[in-house]
C-alpha cells in the first residue's frame, strides 16, 4: 500500500479537493464521482459525502493508496 501524508495548513479540506490535492484525480469533479460511487473510505468507513471536511488525524483510502492527514504543530 502507498501511503501520502499530507499537511493540513487550515481547520480542514474537503475530501473530494483533497483528493485533488493529493494527485488521486486531476480535478474537484472527478473527486466527487470517486466518492459518489463509493471508492474512498475515511477512518475505514466508506464515506459518500462529496465535501465531508477532512480534519488532522484522519485517514483517507482509495484503492491501495492511504493519506495521512497531519496538522500543523504549534
């Protein structure tokens, strides 16, 4: 499995743009079919809402590929 850690610098990101952001899909839209159908699961729970908000500490799962979500310290 490939792990991506990605740093949050904000609150949160919605999940579709992160996985724009990540390099997962190559846009906002495209991340939001790959939730609307059912590919991604956050924290192991499969998760069908498109703009859920994605905090520090969470885990993100799209095929074999897991992000890292890790805040800033400080």
């Amino acid at each position: 499995m490939q792990t991506i850690d990605f740093l949050l610098d904000r609150d949160h990101v919605e999940l579709n743009q992160l996985l724009k952001l990540t390099g997962l899909c190559d846009s906002g839209g495209a991340g939001k079919a790959l939730v609307a159908g059912g590919a991604v699961s956050v924290d192991g729970t499969v998760e069908l809402r498109k703009t859920c908000k994605i905090r520090a500490g969470q885990r993100v799962r799209l095929g074999d590929v897991e992000i890292h979500v890790i805040g800033q310290a400080g």
